[in-house]
C-alpha cells in the first residue's frame, strides 16, 4: 500500500514537472517573437523618425522691380534668381565646382517654392525678402545629425567645405527644423526631400475600395450557397477543395493571371485600381469565403431548426436568423482578408503600378501606384535618404494594418452584443 502511495506521488509530481516545463517553454517562445517584433519595429521607428522632421534653409532674396515683374510673374527666372541669392550670400565662392554645390545646398524645387510663396502673398514684392527654402537630402541628413563627420571627406556625399556654409547658416539662424507635412501632402518624386506618400496612399485607398466591393458580395453570396443550399455531391466538393487550393496559391500568380486576362485579353488599362482592386479581389475571394463559411457553420444547428419549425423558409431561415449570428465572423474574415490585400506587392507588381507616379488620382481608371509598391520603390532608390522614407511608408503602412485589425475587433464586439 505504501509502495502504491509513493507511486502515486512521484506520477503526480511528474506531471506536475511536465506542466511546468511546457509553460515554460511556451513563455520562452513568446519571449522571443515578442523579441523579434519590438527588435523589427523599433529598427524601423528608429531609422523612419527622422522623415517626420524637415529642415529649411533661409536666404536674402532681392524681389525688387528689376529682378520680377509684378505683371509678368510667371517669365521670372526663379531659380537665377535664388542661384545670385546664394552668390551674393557666399561672395568668396567663386569657382564653377564649388558654385554648384551652393545651389546643392537648396533642393531641385527651390524656383518653383519661391513661384509659390510670391504668389500665395504678393506683399512680397518691391524689396529684399528673407525666406525659407527646404534643403537638399544631403543637407538636411547633416541637420538631422545622420552625417558621420569622422568619416573621410571622399566616404561621404557632403564635403567639408558645404559642411562649413551650413555650419555659418546655422549659426546665423538661417537654418530651421519643423515637421514635416510634405510626406504626406506630396506624391512621389525623384528628389528624396519632396517625395511623399499621398500619390500611393490614395492608390491603395482606391485599390482596396474597387476590391472590397468586388470580393465582398461575391464571396458571402458564394460562402451561403455552398454552406447552406449547395447539394452536398461530387461537384460541391471539388469546389471546396479547390477554393482551399487557391487559398494557399502564391500572390504573384494572381498577377499573371491578371496580366493575361484582365490586361491582354480584356485591354484594362494597365497601372490602375481598377485593374489592381480586381486582381487583390481574386486573392482575397478563397480566404473570405473560408471565413465566412467557418462563421456560418459555427451557428448552432437549433437556431435553423427553430426557424424552420415556426414556418420560415430555407431562405428567411438563414438571412433572418442564421447570417445575422455569422456576421461578426464573416466581417473579421473580411477585413483580414483586406488587411492582407493591403501590403500585397507582387500582384500589383505583374500589373504595371510599378510605374513612378507622381500625380494623386482621382478615379480608379487614372494610373497609380500603392503603398507596399512605393515602399519597394524606395527601397531600390540609390538616394540615401531614401532609406528614410522607406521605413516612414512602412510605418504608415503598420497603422493601417493595425486600425483595420482594430477595426474588426471592434466590429465583432459590436455584432456580438447585438445578437
């Protein structure tokens, strides 16, 4: 008996050992995603933070009766204009070479900066104005303190000598750091300081509305049929498997698919959200039906059984009472599907909204660009400062996923309450 007893102890004791060890071990792996994730998001918070801040360079500008036209604004020289500005401010530069880093110092779009503030108030005319300019990638990394000043003059793109006219600008207050609205009001551009997410972000807006009105009436019309009157045969099954077959298919293929029958055969028009929402709305359609089927088949078979009993048809039986109890799943379903359709590339890819798109559409049938195809094209960029903007776009690209994430959550709480 005591023998039994011991054995007994020791057993439970082991047990209890083996729970342990397991919780352990599931503590650890979660440790270390939790690990992984704040090393992956803090590595690109801290190398995007710096696009939230922009710095100005201000100079002496003569806008007097001999240098524009009060009647003919628009046939000044604005970029002769500032390029004497910054002679006039460094008199002691007067080699071509080292003229034109001065003018460097100024971003591409200086003329056309200066175009807009004459234009916005023309109180500037008639005398010497000082105003603010936005500064080149180079200068404003510098400002930024994201230059290593110890490295070799030739291992860096800013020499010492503009080094130096920064250092005297700044010292004399004509230098400024504010934050930086143009990320987000600017489309994209070839110079890293003008550049801006709008352009993509308004593509990816349209792209995923033209995809969510496709997919989403399709694949619950699709999820209910096949779920709730379908026979249950040959044909029914071989439809199941292959909507789980195309579930796991890569994206890409959905791009070629695109490519030969919505472009090629049907002569879509190629780069838009058009084209772009009906290619993510195929990706989409297998994993919102499995969704919504899953949230359909988890309704208790009483709640139809019920219905039927008090005279409902087949039909009123599941829109009345069995689709209302599904909803909060099917809506979770949806909006992680679209979650997923919003940082896909690939397909996008196939299509054409690779191209460099600098305008904001207006309408899904303009050409644009996406968010996640943006990022892909900052990230080839040779332009240091680009590197930036790639890691703000993927930051805004993580807040999206986040609200949408946040956004069925909330859905499904609300939906729940309800029924």
């Amino acid at each position: 008996m005591t023998n039994m007893f011991t054995n007994t102890s020791l057993l439970r004791k082991s047990r209890a050992a083996a729970e342990l060890r397991f919780r352990w071990f599931g503590r650890i792996a979660i440790g270390i995603s939790l690990a992984f994730l704040f090393i992956m998001v803090g590595s690109i918070i801290n190398k995007g933070k710096s696009v939230l801040i922009s710095s100005d360079i201000a100079i002496i500008i003569d806008l007097g009766p001999n240098q524009v036209d009060p009647n003919n604004i628009n046939q000044t020289g604005f970029d002769a204009l500032i390029k004497r500005s910054l002679r006039a401010t460094f008199p002691e530069i007067t080699s071509r070479s080292d003229k034109k880093k001065l003018y460097g110092l100024l971003s591409a779009d200086m003329g056309f900066e200066l175009q807009k503030q004459i234009i916005a108030n023309p109180n500037l005319l008639g005398i010497s104005q000082k105003l603010w300019f936005t500064a080149s990638d180079d200068v404003d990394l510098l400002l930024k303190g994201s230059v290593d000043l110890t490295t070799q003059e030739g291992d860096r793109r800013i020499s010492n000598l503009e080094i130096n006219w920064i250092a005297k600008l700044k010292k004399s207050g004509n230098t400024r750091s504010h934050f930086n609205k143009k990320f987000f009001m600017n489309g994209d551009s070839r110079e890293p300081e003008l550049a801006g997410i709008l352009s993509a972000l308004v593509g990816s807006i349209l792209t995923l509305s033209v995809c969510f009105f496709v997919s989403f009436p399709i694949a619950i019309l699709a999820a209910i049929y096949l779920e709730e009157f379908a026979p249950k045969n040959k044909i029914s099954s071989f439809i199941e498997v292959n909507i789980n077959n195309l579930a796991a298919v890569p994206s890409i293929v959905f791009g070629l698919l695109g490519l030969a029958l919505l472009l090629n055969v049907f002569g879509l028009p190629r780069s838009t959200p058009l084209v772009g929402g009906l290619v993510l709305s195929l990706m989409t359609l297998p994993t919102i039906i499995i969704a919504a089927r899953a949230s359909l088949r988890s309704v208790p078979p009483s709640i139809r059984e019920a219905a039927l009993g008090m005279g409902a048809s087949p039909i009123q039986a599941t829109f009345h009472h069995v689709v209302p109890l599904a909803l909060p799943g099917i809506l979770t379903g949806t909006i992680v599907g679209m979650a997923q359709a919003l940082g896909e590339t690939a397909p996008l890819l196939m299509i054409g909204m690779v191209a460099f798109i600098a305008d904001v559409p207006s309408s899904i049938i303009e050409p644009a660009t996406a968010l996640p195809v943006q990022i892909f094209l900052w990230a080839d960029a040779s332009e240091r400062a680009f590197l930036e903007k790639t890691s703000a776009a993927i930051m805004v690209l993580l807040v999206f996923l986040i609200l949408m994430n946040l956004l069925a959550i909330l859905l499904r709480k609300k939906f729940e309450k309800r029924f």
